[in-house]
C-alpha cells in the first residue's frame, strides 16, 4: 500500500507541476518579467561596482606654484606617463588635468564637484629637486566619496612611483657611467618583479564574479518568493480547496508547486549564463552539467526556507514581508557582490551563515576554475544538510498550517 | 432514505476565545438537499469546511459517506465534490483543463475523465466553451463549471456553499435546476444560502444556525407552521412617510422581535403576543406615521421564520456595522438597528 500511496503522491504532485506550468506559459507579462529580471541583474550590478576599468578621466586640478624648470618637467612627464598608460590599455586616460591659480581656487573647484583632487606643486619645488633635496607634492584628495578617493590614491601613487622610477633611471645611470660600471637599472631600483598569471585567461572581468552566484541567487529567489507567493495566490482565490478536497496527499501540492518553480527558477539561471556569455563576454571554464547540477542543489537548500515562510505567514504579504527580510542579507552576506574575504571579520561570521555563500562559492569555483565534485564536496555537504535540516522542521509546520 | 450521510455529534470548532460551531450534532439522511440557513457568522461555513476535511474540528465527531471525519479523511475527501463560494478554477486554463487537473487529482482513468467532462459540459450546456479560457467567460459561466467540477468523481454527497451569489435571475434558476437534477440521481445535496426563497425552494428540510447552534431544524412547511402556530405574528405595515426615527421607534418595542425595511415605505415586522398590532399602531400613530395598510401574513414566508429565531442576532450585528439596507435579489432583508 504504500509504495502505491507513494506513486500517487508522485503523480499528483506531477499533475500540479504541469498545472502551474501552463499557468505561466499563459501569463505573458510573467514570461517576459522572467527574461527580463536576469538581464536587468547582470547590467546593473555588473556596472555599479567600481571595477579596475572604472576610472578613465577623472578629473584633477593641478596648481603649479613653483613654476621654475623642475615642476615644468615633472609636470611634462606626468602627462606623458598619463598618456603612455592611456596607450597600454583602452582608449582613455586615467586623469585629465586642468589648470588652478592657486590651492584655493582648486579647492573651490573640488566643492563645486568640478574635479576630484589636485596636484599642488609648492613653491621651491625646483630648487629641491636641483639641490637634491626630496621633491614634495601634495594630492588633495576629495574623501568625500570613497570610491573614487580610493581610485585617486590609487592612480596618483601609481603614476608618481612611475616618475620616480624613470628619475631613479636615469640617476642609476649616471651613477653608473660615473663609476665606470655596466648596471642595469631596473635590478637597482626594483630588484623583484612580480609576474602575474591569471586562473582564468584574459583581462578581470568583473561580471565574471558575478554570474555564477548570480544564477545562484535568481534560482534561490525563484524558490524562496515563489512558493509563499504560489500558496497565497491559491489560498486566496479560493483553488487551493479545490485541491485540498480532493482525495491527494498535501504533500504532493508541495511538491508539485516546488518543481514548477524549480524549473522556472532553472530557465532563469539559463537566461542568466546566456546573457553574461553572449552579451558580457563571460569565459566558461568548467562544466555546464556539473554547474546546473549545483544550481538544483542549491534551489533545494531554499526550499525549505520558503515552506517555512508559507506555512508561518498567513497570507501573502507577511509571506513576502519575512522573505524580503532573509533575501537581503542573503543577497549581500552570501558573496554574490562582494568577496566576502573583502567583508569585516563580523560580516564574514555572518556569512558563513547563509547557505547561499556556499552554493554562490561552489558554482564559481566550477564555473570558473573547472572545479570538480571532489573540490566542491564542503560545500554540497553544507547545502545538502541545510536543506534537509530546514526541509525537516518545515513540513511539520506546513501540514499544521494546511489544518486549520 | 434509510441511512445518514452525513452524522455529526457534538461538532465543534473554535478559532482561539470565539466558537464558530458549538457542539453540533445532526443528523443528514441520503438523497435529501438538507439547507443551512443563518445569518453572516453564524457558523454555516465552518461547518461545511469541517465536513469536507479543509478544517480540523476541535472536538466532538462526525461521519460522511460512513466514513469517519477524523481517521479516514482520505476516503471521505473520495465521496465528497465541493462547489465553493469563491469559485475553485484558474482563469488562464481553459473549461476543459481545470476540469481534467482535478479530474486527475481524483485519479479517473484518462478516457473516463475525457467522457465524464463531454458529459458534465452538456449538463450545464457549455459545450462550446470546452476550450476557452476561464477568465473570458462571464459569472454565471464560471459558477456553471464551478458546479460541475464538484460533481467529477461522482460524488456521494456534494457541498454547495451560496451558489447562488451575485448571479442574475436566469443563472439562478439554472443553477437550483441544476442542483434538483444532481439530487435527482441519488446525491445529498448539503447547501448553505442566504437566500430564503431557494432554501425553501430547494431544501426537503432546513437548519437555521445562529451561534454555531441549530436554532431550528425541519422541513420548510413545518417552519412556517411552527411560526403561525405560536404566538408570533409577522405583518406587513405600509406607512407613506417611513422614517428611520419611526422604524427605531417601533423596534424598541418590547413585543416587536424584528423589524425589517422592505422598500421605501413597507416594513415586515415580526412580534409576539396578542396585543402586538395594537401596540404598534399605537406607536406609529403616536410618531405621526401614516399607514397606509397593514397585511397579516397567514402564510409566513421561511424568512418570517428566520427573523423569528434568528432576529436578535441580527439586530446586534447591525449594531456593530449599521450597513444601510440594500434589497438584493432573493436574501434576507436585514433588520433595523434598535
């Protein structure tokens, strides 16, 4: 008897599946909302974040109060280094600058939001650096947004190490030529020289990061809104007695409705890995089955998130209201946008929480570094456990609710 | 018409402090259309949820179909069709496609379901309709495949919660036709309605619940006796210049059960005791009211019984909502507020 109740339930819960699949089938303005919200994620967040791209011409005064022969020629060589990084990279240059009088007028220019910092020169510039005495410069730096302060100290540092490196040179040379001695320069002054080789060829690509967990994070909405969503809709119209009266198990309403989303919630990823292959230029180095297998994987680790939901609220706005409430630090806590080693030591306790940082770190792992099950095995362990754990403590509820 | 299908004993549900049913016991025979009456509250549809499994009673018992509620609710769900006030179909399947989902749920073999759904469109003369979206047919449509959808599995006994709502004459009429043919072929028919004139029309007995309890249970004529032969009296009063303030006036009277506003001018007032017409007379009189005529209701209607039993209630409900009162097709006319 009870393998048949089994077959039963299972054929129920197929029935409901399919029931809810040509409901979506017929509900265009939902299909199109389906393509679209994948495409909508990868464009804005992949575009927001501050990638190593981000600051082309950023705009910086430059106050010259020295004016003798040394600023002029630091001055000269600074835009040529601007221009010779312009050459290596894209059509752009990292800083353009634009002349001030005085520290003053720079500083009126940084609050009107006309520039970001200056270069000021201070007087006796020349003289120090013909003295060998140090050159000082000052880089006022506009913290007032941090991104960008950060990129200015960045680029700032970055293009006066370069000055001083062309300067040490020379001077390595002369010394050199001074003592009769066959030197290269570069063994002098930078003795280390760091060769980098990316795990994943071509240049960083932010939307790389992205992606995987991103896929991960539209099937665990897909769940996670849905069922609560599903079960309100049906409690409210008044369908759900239609099946409930029915000689069916209720679990297999459960089921039904869950694979229907689940599959929704795997045409979504699709869109996804779509999208960030065909319009983002997104490299895809490990397996597409192993990766879809953990797209299921983690859809099943929600799952009983949503149940719980469901089965707590009683109808669809609280249902929606404490799942917003997970979603958030879900979406932020779980790594999706953010590295979570780049997190305060608190905020990455926290994320150890959420079953989403290890689901989002596996499917990177696998798509991007071909990873295989063995390497990915703590995470499907941890997902596999908080699924059946939060699955266990959802059904009894669930049929508690359903009897009311 | 020898055994019961339905059997309830000390039936009771109780959401937190409230008793929405208060110890029920009833007994509803095969074949019979058995009709719940009561006003907005009163436990009708608690009830009913309770017998079709969709809610858990908090104590006493009952048997459907001979099944135990409790322990067997699997096989009473297999004998029962629901139709619900709120109309159980998807609006993006079509007639055919909701009909066979929960044909399916029901486990009916495939060519079975497909000939059982020909028959139950042509039942309802809906045919044509077979394959068309839900969400374009009009009310009286959906309620007609709503009935039918109940009726699937061959039920033995079939719910019928307000069917009747907000559909106009025409549907009306199909639908309690449609019911007497259900009954017809050997199905309990339980309905819940508002509407007197299709409980007395259709019912071979009625329950008036009020309070989660039976306030009265017969056949429609023995209501309607039991009001003539006691010594409640229901008139019909025309006064030309009816006021609110007069209508008050009249149901604060100590022998006046319910007052209720049919239209404009005409009033069903329902009162005990000998003395009761003088003393209302008297009253409209005295407020200057002009009467036109007054009409003795031999022949109580099944709504002079419900306002009889059930008057009070609805007296104190006005008074929680003092809703102004509308006369909508075939329901009750509620009572003044006192």
């Amino acid at each position: 008897m009870i393998p048949m109740d089994i077959i039963k339930t299972l054929k129920d819960s197929y029935h409901v599946m399919i029931k809810d699949m040509i409901e979506l089938k017929r509900n265009r303005v939902e299909l199109v909302t389906l393509a679209i919200m994948p495409l909508l994620f990868l464009v804005i967040f992949g575009f927001i974040y501050p990638s190593g791209n981000s600051h082309d011409n950023i705009q910086m005064g430059l106050v010259n109060l020295d004016q003798g022969a040394g600023s002029n020629e630091f001055i000269a060589q600074m835009e040529t280094m601007n221009k010779q990084i312009e050459s290596t990279t894209k059509n752009s240059s990292y800083m353009s600058f634009n002349n001030y009088s005085s520290v003053d007028a720079a500083k009126t220019a940084i609050n009107q939001g006309k520039i970001h910092g200056a270069f000021v020169i201070p007087p006796g510039f020349s003289n120090n650096v013909t003295n060998g005495q140090p050159g000082n410069i000052i880089i006022y730096v506009d913290n007032s947004n941090p991104q960008v302060a950060a990129s200015i100290e960045q680029v700032s540092s970055g293009t006066v190490s370069g000055l001083n490196g062309v300067l040490a040179e020379n001077n390595v040379l002369k010394l050199g030529n001074a003592a009769n001695q066959q030197i290269n320069p570069q063994a002098v002054i930078a003795p280390y020289t760091p060769n980098i080789v990316t795990t994943i060829p071509g240049a960083n690509n932010y939307l790389n990061f992205l992606a995987p967990g991103l896929m991960i994070m539209i099937g665990m909405m897909a769940v996670m809104i849905g069922i609560p969503e599903a079960f309100s809709k049906e409690k409210e119209t008044g369908t759900f007695d239609g099946m409930l009266s029915a000689p069916i198990n209720h679990l297999s309403v459960l089921l039904g409705k869950t694979m229907a989303l689940s599959v929704r919630g795997l045409l979504q990823c699709i869109f996804v890995l779509a999208f960030a292959v065909l319009l983002f230029g997104v490299t895809i180095q490990g397996s597409l089955l192993l990766a879809f297998f953990m797209v299921i994987l983690g859809i099943f680790s929600f799952i009983g998130i949503g149940i719980m939901a469901v089965s707590l609220a009683g109808d669809q706005s609280t249902g929606t209201m404490i799942m917003n409430l997970l979603m958030f630090p879900f979406m932020f806590l779980g790594g999706i946008f953010f590295p979570i080693s780049q997190m305060p030591w608190i905020m990455q306790e926290i994320s150890k929480l959420i079953p989403l940082t290890y689901a989002a770190d596996a499917m990177r792992k696998i798509m991007l570094l071909n990873a295989n099950v063995a390497d990915v095995s703590t995470d499907i362990i941890i997902l596999l456990a908080f699924g059946i754990i939060t699955m266990a403590i959802a059904l009894p509820l669930f049929s508690r609710s359903m009897k009311q | 018409m020898t055994e019961n299908a339905i059997e309830l004993k000390n039936l009771t549900k109780k959401f937190g402090d409230f008793t929405a049913v208060d110890k029920l016991s009833l007994d509803i025979k095969e074949n019979e259309i058995f009709g719940f009456l009561g006003p907005n509250g009163a436990g009708k549809s608690t009830t009913i949820r309770m017998l079709c499994t969709l809610s858990t009673p908090t104590s006493g018992s009952a048997k459907v179909a001979g099944y135990d509620l409790i322990k067997d609710s699997a096989k009473v769900r297999e004998k029962i069709g629901l139709v619900a006030e709120k109309m159980i179909m998807y609006d993006k399947l079509t007639a055919a496609e909701n009909l066979r989902f929960f044909g399916k749920l029901y486990a009916i073999p495939k060519q079975k379901l497909e000939d059982r759904i020909d028959e139950l469109l042509e039942l309802v003369n809906m045919q044509e309709w077979k394959h068309t979206q839900i969400s374009k047919f009009s009310t009286g449509m959906k309620q007609r495949i709503n009935v039918i959808r109940a009726l699937l599995p061959e039920p033995e006994i079939i719910f019928m919660d307000e069917p009747t709502l907000g559909l106009d004459p025409q549907t009306t009429f199909s639908i309690r036709d449609i019911t007497r043919d259900i009954n017809k072929s050997d199905v309990t028919v339980i309905l819940t309605t508002h509407a007197m004139i299709e409980a007395e029309a259709l019912s071979d007995r009625i329950a008036i619940i009020d309070h989660g309890k039976i306030a009265a249970l017969d056949t429609p004529q023995n209501l309607k006796n039991l009001i003539a032969e006691s010594d409640t009296s229901v008139f019909g009063a025309k006064i030309t210049n009816l006021t609110p303030k007069l209508i008050g006036k009249i149901n604060s009277l100590d022998v006046v059960a319910a007052v209720a506003q049919q239209d404009d001018h005409n009033l069903k007032i329902s009162a005990n005791g000998t003395d009761a017409l003088n003393q209302i007379i008297d009253v409209i009189r005295l407020e200057g009211g002009n009467i036109a005529s007054i009409t003795n209701s031999n022949d109580s209607t099944l709504e002079d019984v419900f306002l009889a039993v059930t008057g009070k209630t609805i007296r104190d409900q006005a008074n929680e909502k003092a809703a102004p009162t509308h006369h909508r097709h075939g329901q009750a006319p509620k009572a003044r507020i006192r």
